[in-house]
C-alpha cells in the first residue's frame, strides 16, 4: 500500500437550513437513534463532498428508496497516491448542507479525518481482489483498497438499508456491490443512472479543475463513446475495434478544430467489460460497459457507456457549467 498523507484539518459542521448535521460518531449516533425511534428504512449516499446535479440525482433517487436519507460529506485520504489533488480537492461544505436540505436529506455526517480514524491509517483494510487492478486501479495503485475500506466504516457507523452510487464510478460500484454481498453486510447497493451537462460531459467535483479551453474540448471524451456505441448498434461486436473507434475519435479532436492549437487528450484505457465483474471481453453485447479514462491537462477524466442501453444518460438542463 503506497503512503498517503494525513492532514489536521478539521471539517468543521454547522448545519444549513433545518438538515442537522454530525460531525461526530456520537452526534452521528444520536441523530441515529432519532431517526429509528420513529420507525422506518435508511438509505445512505457516501459523497466527498463539492455536490453537482449528478449527487442530488443520487439524494432524490435515495429519497424514493426509504424514509430516511443520510449524506455522509468526507474526503478521504486513504484512496488518494502521493502527488494526487487530496490537498486541492474541491471543498463547498455550506454549500453542500443547504443544496442536501433542499433534497430530501435529513442528516448530514460531515467527519474530519481524525473522527473517521481515530486511531491514524486503519492497520485492517479491505482487499478489493482483482477487480480493483484492472482500468483505474491500474493506474491508481492502493485506490480501491482505500475506498472499499472508508465504504465498509461508512456502513458500519450508519447501518443503511441500501447504499446509493452513481454509474459514473461503475469500478467503484462493481466493487462496492461485491464487497457487500462477500462480507455479508446487509446494504443493498442501487445504481443511479450517470448525470450530464447539456453538452454530455459527464458531472464530476474534478470538472472545476477544467481551464475554459479545456473545458470546451471534454465533451469529446463522451463524443467518442457516442461514436463506438453507435458503431455497436450498427452491428460492430468486436471489443477492439470499439475499443479503436474511441482512440481514433479521440486523437482526432485537436484536427477537427482546424489547427489551432487546442488541449488534447492523453488516454489511460478505454475498455469493454463486463459491468459486474470487471473483465475485459472480446466480443460485446448489449449491457456490456464501455468505459474510459483520460487527461485532459492536469485533470483526470473518467467516463462510460453502456453498449446498446434503451434510455440516454439524463442531462441537466440549462447552460454548459462554465470552469
């Protein structure tokens, strides 16, 4: 397990609106009891915070599911490698609190590092096998390990009924979902659908590092996914021709733009797989996931589709979110 770096910073927690909020295991337990005293199911949605349309989707999709929605707000070091944004990572926690009252939250657990991990880094972590080698943890020694891990405490402090993630991270639910059924945990894991901008961009926290030019160029990312699925339903099975077509489309954007020099992207994978195991496949079906992960300068972009899906990704209406 590679090193990570553990700050001193406390999160701080004052609530907004009527949403109560804990900042601590023992607040976090008597808002708890609270809430079971009246009876009723608990669905929690673990978040790092900096909310986006794409995370009130996941609270208004919880808010259907049971009585009582909890948002746990917590930037976790353990899944973050040396030279990773853990320190710039964007932060907005009284926004967040007033965005979560307006959306069917009623609790927020907002913990600092040393409430998560009251004794430092946990010396028992949990293993993710070998789903969580292959495309992002690939290139994100430790990751997996340090989500699955932040995930299992989460479970344990809160006891949900069911947990709600969002299909941008499919690894991360694949895993998720396969860390609750080996060890018994008793959360049923749902997948919200995966939320974009009017231009398809995929909504994530990490959109904000995007420079105006570059936020221009991202929706090629999702462009060349549009490009390989339409091959897929014009017949295309082979796993790396699709997986070709998105490369191609990709090293094409800065052409398109009729030389003028433009940011361009440096591809880490792009991968057919199967959703709920993870595994490379050579031949592709429908239901099967197209996923991708590149750079776009500094900010790592992640992305997917599924191959031959009825319903398109919702987009959020309204203007492109400006950088």
């Amino acid at each position: 397990m590679t090193p990570v770096s553990w700050d001193s910073r406390e999160r701080g927690a004052s609530g907004a609106g009527s949403l109560p909020v804990a900042a601590s295991r023992g607040q976090l337990q008597a808002e708890l009891d609270r809430l079971r005293r009246g009876g009723g199911t608990l669905a929690l949605v673990p978040t790092m915070g900096y909310l986006h349309p794409g995370h009130l989707a996941l609270l208004d999709r919880a808010a259907s599911m049971a009585d009582h929605v909890v948002l746990s707000i917590f930037v976790n070091p353990l899944q973050f490698g040396p030279g990773e944004d853990l320190d710039r990572y964007p932060r907005s926690l009284g926004r967040d609190l007033e965005l979560a009252s307006t959306r069917g939250a009623v609790l927020a657990f907002t913990p600092s590092v040393q409430e998560m991990y009251p004794e430092g880094p946990p010396r028992v972590r949990v293993d993710p096998g070998p789903g969580g080698n292959v495309l992002c943890g690939a290139f994100r020694p430790g990751h997996f390990e340090g989500v699955l891990t932040v995930v299992a405490r989460l479970f344990g402090l809160v006891r949900p009924d069911v947990a709600v993630f969002g299909r941008k991270d499919a690894q991360q639910v694949a895993l998720v979902r396969e860390m609750s059924r080996d060890l018994e945990l008793g959360v049923e894991i749902d997948v919200a659908p995966l939320v974009r901008e009017p231009d398809g961009l995929a909504m994530s926290s990490r959109n904000a590092y995007l420079s105006a030019p570059e936020r221009e160029v991202a929706p090629h990312l999702f462009q060349a996914l549009e490009a390989a699925d339409l091959a897929f339903r014009d017949g295309e099975g082979r796993s790396a021709a699709l997986e070709t077509r998105v490369r191609d489309r990709l090293g094409r954007s800065a052409a398109e733009a009729g030389g003028e020099p433009v940011p361009s992207f440096r591809l880490e994978y792009a991968q057919v797989v199967d959703p709920g195991t993870l595994a490379r496949v050579d031949d592709a079906r429908p239901g099967h996931l197209l996923a991708v992960a590149a750079w776009l300068g500094t900010t790592r972009l992640i992305d997917n589709v599924v191959l031959g899906a009825d319903d398109p990704d919702p987009r959020i209406p309204g203007p492109v979110q400006e950088p």
